[in-house]
C-alpha cells in the first residue's frame, strides 16, 4: 500500500485505524514511521487543518475521556462555543492527537444561531432518541 499511496522512500504504515460511525462516515486514519520531515500544519495555514465530531450532550464528558485514554491531549478544558454556537449548554474543546492533528469534540444541544437572513444552513444531528 505505501507504494500505491505514493509515499515517500522509507516511509512506512506502523498502524492502521478505521473509525466508524454507525451508517454515517467512516475514517481511515495511518501512522507513519520515518514519514514527516517537519512539523503538522498549523490551523491558520491552508489545507487540512482539524476534524470535529458532534457529541450528544449526555455523552460528551465520556467521549472526551475515551479519546484522552487512546492519547488525545486536551489543548484546553472543555469550554463554551462562541458566535453561531453560542446557544445554552454547548460545549467544544480541540485535542491534540498523538500524531499531531487536530481533532474537536463539540456538542450543540440547543441547535445554532443564525440570524434570520443568513444563507447558512446548518445540520443538527438528531438524538439517538429521535
């Protein structure tokens, strides 16, 4: 597979995880060995910069100490949404992942904000309960 994906001489795949959630997407993510030469993109810089994951509420504190037991190191505590997702009870916090990406867990249960002439539609996950 390192040959079909073009990597570099020397760089090889260590491990191998597929994240998969339930009928929705799934994520395919590698470790490298001998693969990056420099440090991870910044989020300001152009490209790939971070995945969130929307979290039910109930469920976010769970989720959160799960990913830091795999690795995951919090940038911050968990802490309020602002602007569009500023809505009561929201709650996002970004986690470093032991390879260097950018991963955020958010949850919104009391929906987005978005003023009345926006263009803007945003999807809401419904509960499991729905």
């Amino acid at each position: 597979v390192e040959h079909i994906l073009g990597l570099e001489k020397g760089a090889s795949i260590i491990h191998k995880r597929m994240m998969v959630f339930g009928c929705g997407p799934n994520i395919e993510m590698f470790e490298f060995q001998h693969a990056q030469q420099h440090e991870p993109q910044l989020l300001q810089d152009v490209g790939f910069t971070h995945i969130s994951f929307y979290i039910e509420s109930d469920a976010f504190e769970h989720v959160l100490e799960r990913v830091k037991q795999a690795g995951g190191k919090p940038l911050s505590e968990p802490h309020s949404n602002t602007k569009y997702e500023d809505t009561e009870n929201n709650k996002t916090v970004y986690i470093r992942a032991p390879w260097g990406s950018l991963i955020e867990l958010q949850t919104v249960p009391n929906g987005f904000y978005y003023p009345d002439d926006s263009e803007a539609k945003i999807f809401i996950p419904k509960s499991n309960d729905e």
